[in-house]
C-alpha cells in the first residue's frame, strides 16, 4: 500500500498548480480509486475535491467535463442520455462496480491513462480536447501519444458531431477490466480507431482507418491490417495471441455498425 | 493529522494518517459493519455511503471524507427502508456468512432512494457487491421483492 | 413437523446484518500486537543466516521470532480427525521453504505500520534451490522434503506424499470383454475459497495464565489440538473461541495464523492478533488440490457398464495437508454412482510441489472426480448413440442398493459398509429432465451462427460426514426461565447450522425455537466436536443434539414425577407443560421450583453421535450454456438442480446452500485461473486478478428438492453443504460438447482455451 506524508485541498486550481509543480513528491488525488495500486511514498497529496472542477455542462455543441466529475456523474448526467446516442453513457456505465464509479474521476480515469479504461477508448475516436491549466489545450489524439504531463487536467470538452460510433468490448466476466476493449467512429469517409486493454493504453490506429477512407471494404484485408499495426501484449487476461484475435472479432462487429 | 468526520449524523474526531483509508477510520471509530475482503477495490464488501452513494472505503481516504456525510448500517438501524429490506434478507436466508450483508444493504438501500425499478439496472448497480456463499439468488429473491419489481 | 422443514429465519442473521461486532477482528482487543509473517520469495531454498536484529532494535517492535525460537516439532496444519491421514512433513518455522509465501520469521508490533517496516530489516541468507513446478515431473525431481523427523509421508525421496490403491474384480479382463471402452483425461485447477473473511486469530493470556485463542475457524477443537503439539503446552491449558466466521469453504479447516499469534502472546505475555491479507490468503493458506484424472469406462452393447477404471496424480504443493484424503474422496464419493458394474479400479498418487498447499475445500476431491466421471460418460452415451440421461438411468445407483466402495474406501482408511436407505435419484433425474426440458432441448441440434447453445448434465452424490471418524456433541441446559441453552461443537461458519440445531432441539422438545439458544464454539464451554467440514454438521451434529433433547425430556419427565410425586409414566412433558394425574406446571414454573426451592437440581443433558453410516445425498444437474464461436466465450444460461438431501431441515438454508455451492462449480468451470509465473511465484494473488463470479456471470439457477427421508438422520436430514459445488464443470463441459463438439479437459474453461479446440476441430 502506498504511504503519504501530507494531505493537502487547496481552494484553487492555481495553488494546486502550485503545490504540484513545487513537490516532485506530490500527487493529484481525484477519487483516490487507484491509489491502491501504488506502493509509493507520496510526500503531498493534493486534493483537488475544492477546485470547482465537479461540473458537466453542454453548450454551442460543446459538452465541458470537469476533472472532479465521477464517472457516476456522467452516466446520470442528463447530458449524456442523449448526446452520441447515449453510447458515453453506456460504455461507462459497465466499468468496474458502481461503487467505484462513484468515486473515480474523469480526471483520474484521463489523466493516469489507465490501459483497462474502456472509457478512454470511446474518447480516444471522439472529438475530445483535454485542458491543462497550464498546457492549456491538447487533442486527445496528441495527448495519448505524450510523456506524462506534470501539470492539473482541469477538464475535457466533448464536441458533439454525428460521427457514427461503434463501442465494443470483450470481458471474461462483468465484473472485471476488458480483455479488449475497440471503438471505431465513423464520419463519411473519415474512421478513426481505438484499441484499448491491450492491456495498455488506448491506441489509435493509423493504417486501417486509411485503407477504409481509401474505400476498402474487404473485411479480411482490414482486420489484418488493423492486427497487423496495433502493439499487444500477455497478462494475466489473456495472451497477446488471443487479444490480436479477439481485435479482429470485434473490429468486424464494429465496421458492421458503422458501415 | 487531526480530522473530523460526520458519520451517521455525528461528527467525530480523530487522529489518522493521510493515507489512512476511510476503512480503517470508520473501525477506529467502532463501526465494524464496516468490512475488509480484499484491499483491491473488487469486492464491494467495505461499501459505506457518502453523501448517499456507495463508495468502497478500502480504497478513499479518510481525509478525503471530511466535509462530507458518510453512512453506516449503524446509522440505519431504525430506519424503515433499511428494516425492510433486511427482513427481507433474512427471511429468504439470504445471509449466510453475512460478511457481504451491510454492503450489500448499503447498496441496495441507496438504489431504493433512487427509485431503479428495472430488475436488470438493479442487478448492474449490484455486481460490485460479491457474495461468496449465497450464489446471489436468494438476495435477488429479497431485494426484488424489496423494490417493488417484477420479473 | 412443527419446527423442522420449516424455513425460519437465521438466529445470527439479524445481528450479523446489522453490522455488530461478531467477527475475530471485531473482537480484538484494541492493544493486541499486530502480527505479521515474512514470507519467502522463492519457491524453493533454505535459509542459511537469519539476522533480526535491526528489527528487533527498531521501536516499536515486540518480538522476532525464527525458526531456532520454535521447537522442532513435526505436524499438519490439517484440521482432521486424530491421528490425521495427512503426514507431518511441516514445522512452525523450518530452514527450508518450500513455497513463494512460505513461512520464514514473525515480527509482532505495536502497529501495522511498524511491524511491515520490522519485515523489511530482516536479512535473510537464501540459499535458492531448484524449484519443482510440474507436478507430472515431481517424482521425477529431487525431494521437497529431504529433512529427517517428518513421518506419515510415502516416499519423502520421490516427492510422493500419498499414495492409494484398491481394485474389486479385474479390470483388464472385464474391459476386454466390453463392447465399448472410452478413456478420458482431465486436469483441474488449483481453485482458491475467496471466502470474503480472510483468515483471522488473536490471543491473549487470561488471568489465570491460560493461553485463550479466537480465531476463524472451521475447526476449534483440532486448533486447540494442534496448538498444544506445536507450541508444546498442555492441552487443558488452551482454550480456543470460534466468533462468527465470514465463510470458509474448507479453507479454515486447518491452523493458519492461530500457531504465530498465539507464540506471540505466550513469548511477550501480550495480546496479538493475526489477520492475513488478501495476498496471504491466495498465496500461503491453501487451494483445491488441482489433479490429472484418467478415467477408463466399459460397457456392453446396450450401454450397461461394465468397469471403471480410474487414476489419479493429485499436487498437493508443498505439504500434504488433505492429500490422501482427497485423492480417495475423487474416487470413494463417485465411483459408487455406479454401483452395479463387475470390476472397478481405483489408484493415485499425490505429489509434493514447490506451489501453495493444497487442502480441503468444498467437494474435497469429489468435484475433480466428477467431473472426470461424469465427462466420460457423456462421451460413452455419445459413442452408443444414446441420451446422456438414459445412460445414466440405465446405470445409477438406487436406494436398497449398496455398492463394495463404501467398505473398501474410507477417508485415509477403510470405509463403512452402507446399504443406501434413502436415494431418490431417479426422481432427481425425472424431475429435473421435465422442469428443464430436456428431451427437447438436447434433440434439437444447434442452429448455426456465432453465438451457439448446449445442453449438458451429469449427476453427483457426496455423504454426510465421515462414518466412524467424525463426531459431534451437544449439551442442552435448562434454564430456570424454561429455555434451554444448546451449547455445541459444531461451527457455524455461516452456512446456519445454529439456526438448524436450534430447530432440531426445539422439534424434539416440542417448544419454539426462540426457547432454545445456540451457541457455538468454544473448546471451555462447549462439548467436542470434529468440526464443520466433509457435510457433516447437520447429520452428526445434529442426531447428536437430537438425541440431548430426547435426553432432556426424559429429564423434565423425571424431575416433574418426584415433583408430583408419581411415577415417571403418569407424567407427560408436551413442550409447554409438564402433566401430572393431578397437577400440571408451565415449563417455567417448573424450571424455577427446580432451582429455587424443590428438589434442586441443575438439568443437563449432553450426548455424542458418530455415524456407523455417511448417507450420501444426491443430485441431478441440468444446464444450458451459450458459447461465441467467435471469441470461444462461454456464458451460462441455466442451470437446474434437483437434490435429495433427505429431509431438509431448513429449506430455505438448505437451498441457498445448493445456489451457493453451484455459483462456486460455476466459478470453477468458467472464470477462476490460477496462474504461476516460470519462478513459482502465483500470479493470481488478488482478487483483482482471481475473479469469482459475479451475479450477473452465473444465468438462471433453479433448485428443486426431491424429498427422501434418511432413517439414520435427524428427522429424516442427510447433508447438503457440498454436493452442489460438484456437478458444474462436467455438465458444463457436456454441454459445450453438445453445442459444438468440443471436448474440453481442463479447467477452467477460459474463453482462450475454447477457441483454441474449436480451432483445432475445424482442422487450423
Ligand atoms: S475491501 Fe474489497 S472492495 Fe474494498
Ligand atoms: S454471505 Fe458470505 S460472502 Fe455473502
């Protein structure tokens, strides 16, 4: 279990970014979910639940999530019954228990990109900026491809747009991180495709979404493709092996939604 | 550090670590409904309420919790929904070990105050609450019965 | 039936919901020690030097304690019947380790904080030796346990612990004359409880100097057994508290933490307690004993069975807890399924490993056996031509029926001569076949697609306790308002068997069962019992307190003829009141004259049951599975069960019992992988990376009880605690056959291996 020396909720993102940037030894805390994970001696802990960042909002097709917002918060979030068809909302509402729903952050979930987040692999095929305070604003695209950032993720705006999406996923049992989890958006003859859980980080793939603006329609052709350029690994879910398969399997199942 | 909880409508002071978890200070405090199973955030059976909603305690701080209302089964011991709900329990015998039990009530009792009537919604919110001994039928059997829901 | 097939509410369940301190960590004294183990990082080495004296020195820190503070006193962690089937190949502490997890020293501390920091400034010297990691290579490797002092093991050279073998007729001439011969091998995992309380003990030293010990556990008076060998103190100079248990499986049917908590106390006079963390209780408490069964079946034309032939190689890890016993159990609570057969061989060997010990757990053994058994017959029925159902028709035991097994093999002996009194069977078959609509199902070929489904079946039998070995005990005292105090061995360890007990007593003495209060157990108030393990509590235990309460009412009647001053015959006890000619007294009138003014006497009642006979229960299992072509994803969709477990004392608990027991075969066969790395480190340490099941993971369940009524048992009850877990990998593996023709072997059945021989089907 991880330790830490000082606990801090500063009233600002300012004095957080302070805080932060000040002590090489000191962590954002959001929900504090994944802490577990961490065996680390943290020297300050920085609480951002006082920075006024727990908010959804929609405006001039744009939706703002605030870091502090829990992944509960968007699943009930009115916004999200309708906005992509309700599919943000769906997808976050199979991620883990309910119970740690209501308590790990967008922020947490974004910001640590965590590889079994289905929830980044929807995001990595929307149009989604991530807002840093001081960074200020970085595609998602650019953003998975980054070294950590040693700055505040302050929030992340969705743009709504009819992009055509498929979420799909693979788990061995409901309550547990995905095998493998794929999303492919469509907008006429543009795709974009994410794989996640595999088991790290969601990736955007480069080659296949070519081929298919490019008109190719062959399934075997692109399924190949797309196993061919994405990096996966063996853990204790499943091999490497199986993962590509099961890529390839749900790859087909998404182009047949959004084709 | 010094903090100060409110824990089922009373605020309690003490004396934890930053990384004290909000487990570890709700059984400082003598509320052992509030249980250990796996310290990995995959068993839900140290589920407790902050301000009403479910959370696992074995993995939020204790310093994170000020400020907000947490509760206990303790806190619930004469509340209506909560007796019904374990009655029902008890009457489809659907507390074995019971080592699950509170959580699971926790659980149950904030959906009721949400008012989900679909069975499969229900059964969704719930698969964080892991039972070991019950197979889980015999709490469907109570908590449908509990939330007013058919088949 | 006043009283018992009645599904009245759990006596602990109100308490236990509402979240009071009932559990060992509840009850802690505040000031305990905290305990911890360092354990070993390798899977095989010996410790050379072990410097504990930083440790010692840091503040805080109460007591190290090595191998040299320990006498070197041989033993079992096993919780059995005495002397133990299982050998004593283990020492409290040992310069060997002989697994990743391994015990090497203990720290006690003032806090948790302090005493992890204590582990980290133990230096230890390894000398790291060649681990074996490959039970079918074990007797092949050098020994796990070269030391001198251990006893009970089969051949400490060849890493065999147990080994087993028993025939009746011959096999090779019967299979000859067969029409039909199948051969099935499986292999099954090393399956972990995931019972939701880790395993937990603290000690104290009371006033009187006795070492008190509570502790978490499925067997009290076993504890108390064992501690007095190990830590070498009189026996009567122990007392062992059973609090509320958080579910145990078998996995606290043996001493884990209770050995070094209780050192503790006895070296720094202090209380100290001991709870094991997740990772502890995957890595160093115990699993299932994974086995690799051979099973051989023959038949004649029609498909009437002629021999079975069984073999086994069972790992037991690093010490032979459980290892004979369970090895026999694979074959002794199967192979009398089919009983009518002319040969039937039985032989295996368990191996030691450098991998967690194996011990009991629920289906002890029986759940390996079956589902090799019951694989192989569907195999047979597939070859013939026939339904599965009729095969098994056509062979299964029937009541009045008896079969040699039940003599030959016992549990790490021989066994009791048995003619089934009660087996209704057949109608489990009947029944279950009509509720779940099976003829029509299993005719109906699978439709094409990528998501196919199956049928499959297979039937199970367990017993009810161990005949001859196990024994239980009660003491039912009449209190002087007239209720009754029904102290018992027996352990609760949350399966309800107070409430049943309390049932069984308040039957008997024909009062409410609020009159009678359970209380179990503890080895200073409470009379022996062998435990709660192998189905035994409400069986053993229970005729044990039926026969206190017959005994108590003999008492009343006694007691109230000198009160009434007329014979024993003219006075009637009806629960309520005692009847004379002349007078009649409310029970609790009389119970207060009784220890207030007339004839003062204190009435007690105690008696003992051991079983002459473990009437096995019985069941069918019906199940329906839906399996992706596409990604060899495997999720259930029905399962139907129909059990014959006698008279079901409490039917509610005795169903919750079978849904429970179920989810965890479930468990088994779909979801729960056990996996080591190349070093023997056991990967799936959490329960982030075990998954057990959860609600959504399990299809629909239905539980039916066909009743039978077991003359031998209390109000007509055998036992229901195991049988459940029995039946899902073979009818789950029959039904992934009868959906795409896949046979798989080994468990469990991850969507990665069933793609993998679909793969291998379709010719890749
Ligand atoms: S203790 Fe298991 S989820 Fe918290
Ligand atoms: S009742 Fe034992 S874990 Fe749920």
């Amino acid at each position: 279990m991880f330790k830490a020396v000082d606990y801090v909720r500063p009233k600002s993102i300012g004095e957080a970014h302070d805080l932060f940037v000040s002590n090489t030894n000191s962590q954002i805390l959001g929900g504090g979910t994944y802490l577990y994970l961490s065996k680390r001696t943290i020297q300050l802990l920085i609480d951002l639940q006082e920075t006024s960042l727990k908010y959804i909002s929609q405006k001039d097709g744009k939706i703002r999530i605030g870091a502090m917002s829990t992944l509960s918060d968007v699943e009930e979030s009115d916004i999200f019954k309708n906005a992509f068809n309700g599919l943000v909302k769906k997808v976050v509402s199979d991620i883990w228990s309910y119970q740690l729903r209501n308590a790990a952050t967008v922020g947490g979930t974004v910001y640590s990109r965590l590889g079994f987040s289905e929830f980044l692999t929807l995001l990595a095929v929307l149009d989604v900026d991530v807002v840093f305070h001081n960074t200020g604003v970085i595609s998602i695209k650019d953003f998975l491809k980054m070294p950590p950032l040693r700055d505040i993720l302050k929030e992340i705006v969705i743009t709504e747009n009819d992009l055509k999406v498929s979420f799909q996923v693979f788990k061995r049992t409901h309550f547990d991180f995905p095998v493998l989890s794929l999303a492919v958006a469509r907008c006429d003859d543009e795709f974009r495709i994410a794989v996640g859980s595999r088991p790290g980080c969601a990736l955007l793939a480069k080659d296949t979404p070519k081929l298919l603006s490019e008109g190719c329609r062959d399934l075997k052709t692109v399924c190949d493709s797309l196993i061919r350029e994405i990096p996966f690994a063996d853990d204790l879910r499943a091999s490497s092996e199986y993962r590509r398969h099961v890529c390839g399997v749900l790859f087909k199942r998404a182009l047949s939604e959004v084709l | 550090m010094k903090i100060t909880l409110t824990v089922n409508g009373r605020k309690e002071n003490l004396e934890v670590e930053p990384s004290t978890t909000l487990l570890e200070a709700l059984r400082m405090l003598g509320l052992y409904s509030v249980r250990k199973g796996c310290d990995t955030a995959s068993c839900g059976v140290c589920t407790v309420l902050m301000d009403s909603k479910p959370i696992l305690s074995c993995c939020s701080l204790a310093v994170q919790a000020q400020g907000h209302s947490i509760t206990t089964v303790e806190g619930l011991e004469k509340d209506k929904d909560f007796e019904e709900i374990r009655k029902n329990l008890l009457l489809e015998g659907a507390d074995q070990c019971g080592y699950c039990g509170p959580s699971l009530l926790l659980t149950v009792y904030s959906l009721k105050k949400r008012n989900i009537k679909s069975l499969q919604e229900i059964q969704k919110y719930l698969v964080g609450n892991l039972c070991r001994c019950t197979g889980y039928h015999s709490q469907l059997r109570a908590i449908k019965e509990f939330m007013e829901v058919g088949e | 039936m006043k009283y018992v097939k009645r599904s009245i509410k759990k006596v602990d369940g109100y308490g236990i919901l509402s979240g009071k301190p009932a559990y060992t960590d509840d009850l802690a004294p505040r000031n305990s020690l905290i305990v911890k183990l360092l354990r070993s990082p390798y899977a095989f080495a010996r410790v050379r030097k072990i410097d504990t004296s930083e440790a010692r020195s840091l503040e805080g820190v109460e007591c190290v304690l090595t191998h040299e503070d320990f006498p070197r006193i041989p033993f079992t962690r096993a919780g059995q019947g005495y002397p133990e089937p299982s050998p004593y190949d283990k020492f409290a502490l040992d310069s060997y380790v002989r697994y990743v997890g391994d015990e090497v020293a203990v720290v006690a501390a003032k806090d948790e904080q302090t005493a992890e920091k204590a582990l980290k400034l133990i230096e230890v010297d390894y000398e790291v030796l060649n681990p074996v990691l490959d039970f079918e290579f074990s007797e092949k490797s050098p020994p796990i346990h070269p030391e001198d002092g251990i006893s009970g093991v089969e051949n400490q050279q060849n890493n065999v612990c147990s080994a087993y073998e028993m025939d009746i007729g011959n096999i090779e001439e019967e299979l000859k004359k067969c029409a039909h011969v199948v051969k099935h091998r499986v292999y099954t995992q090393a399956q972990a409880h995931v019972m939701m309380e880790p395993h937990a003990a603290f000690s104290y030293i009371d006033y009187q100097g006795r070492l008190v010990v509570v502790t978490s556990s499925q067997v009290p008076f076993h504890i108390r057994r064992i501690l007095s060998r190990v830590l070498d103190i009189p026996l009567r100079n122990i007392r062992v508290v059973k609090p509320r248990i958080g579910g145990g499986f078998g996995g606290k049917q043996a001493v884990h933490g209770e050995i070094y908590a209780a050192a503790v106390t006895l070296k720094t006079g202090k209380p100290s307690k001991i709870i094991y963390s997740r990772k502890e209780v995957f890595e160093s408490s115990y699993t299932r004993h994974p086995m690799r069964i051979d099973v051989t079946l023959g038949s004649d034309e029609k498909g009437v069975l002629k021999a079975i032939d069984m073999e086994i190689l069972s790992d037991t890890g690093a010490y032979g807890e459980h290892a004979l016993t369970t090895l026999m159990v694979a074959g002794s609570k199967n192979l009398p399924l089919y009983n009518r057969v002319n040969a039937v061989r039985f032989k295996g060997k368990v191996v030691y490993t450098n991998h967690t010990p194996a011990g009991a757990y629920r289906g002890y053994g029986a759940v390996q056996g079956n589902f090799a058994l019951e694989s192989a017959m569907d195999i047979l029925a597939s070859k013939l031509g026939l339904d599965p159902v009729k095969l098994r028709q056509l062979n299964m035991i029937r009541e009045g029926e008896t079969s040699p097994i039940f003599k030959i093999m016992g549990e790490g002996r021989e066994g009791a001569e048995m003619t089934i009194k009660s087996c209704k069977l057949e109608q489990c078959v009947e029944l279950g076949k009509r509720i779940f609509g099976w003829s029509e199902k299993f005719s109906k070929r699978p439709e094409s697609g990528t998501k196919v489904r199956g049928v499959g079946m297979a039937i199970a039998m367990q017993g009810s306790g161990i005949a001859k070995i196990d024994m239980g005990s009660a003491i039912l005292k009449l209190n002087d308002d007239g209720s009754f105090n029904l102290l018992v061995g027996a352990t609760d360890l949350g399966t309800g068997s107070d409430t049943i007990l309390a049932q069984i007593a308040a039957e008997t003495l024909n009062v409410p069962v609020k009159k009678v209060v359970p209380y179990s157990s503890d080895t200073d108030l409470t009379p022996f019992d062998t435990g709660a393990y192998a189905s035994s509590t409400t069986y053993v235990s229970g005729n044990a307190v039926k026969r206190a309460a017959e005994k108590m009412k003999h008492l009343i009647v006694q007691h109230g003829s000198k009160l009434f001053n007329c014979s024993e015959e003219e006075v009637v006890f009806n629960g309520e009141e005692i009847i004379g000619p002349e007078q009649r007294l409310p029970l609790s009138e009389f119970a207060t004259k009784l220890y207030y003014s007339e004839n003062q006497t204190q009435l007690c009642s105690t008696a003992s049951f051991v079983g002459d006979e473990a009437p096995p229960p019985y069941m069918s299992a019906f199940c329906e599975i839906e399996l992706d072509t596409e990604t060899g994803k495997i999720t259930p969709v029905r399962y139907v069960a129909v059990v014959d477990c006698g008279v079901p004392i409490n039917p509610n608990l005795a169903r919750v019992q079978v849904e429970g027991a179920l989810v965890q075969g479930i468990g088994m066969a779909l979801y729960e992988e056990v996996k080591y790395d190349s070093k023997g480190r056991l990967m799936t340490n959490s329960m982030m990376n075990y998954r057990i099941p959860s609600r959504l993971d399990i299809g629909d369940i239905e539980v039916h009880f066909v009743e039978s009524y077991e003359p031998t048992g209390p109000y007509g009850a055998k036992s229901v605690a195991e049988i459940g877990i029995d039946t899902p990998p073979a009818a789950i593996s029959n039904a992934v056959y009868n959906a795409v023709g896949i046979r798989l072997h080994d468990l469990p059945f991850t969507p990665e291996k069933v793609l993998k021989a679909l793969r291998v089907k379709e010719g890749f």
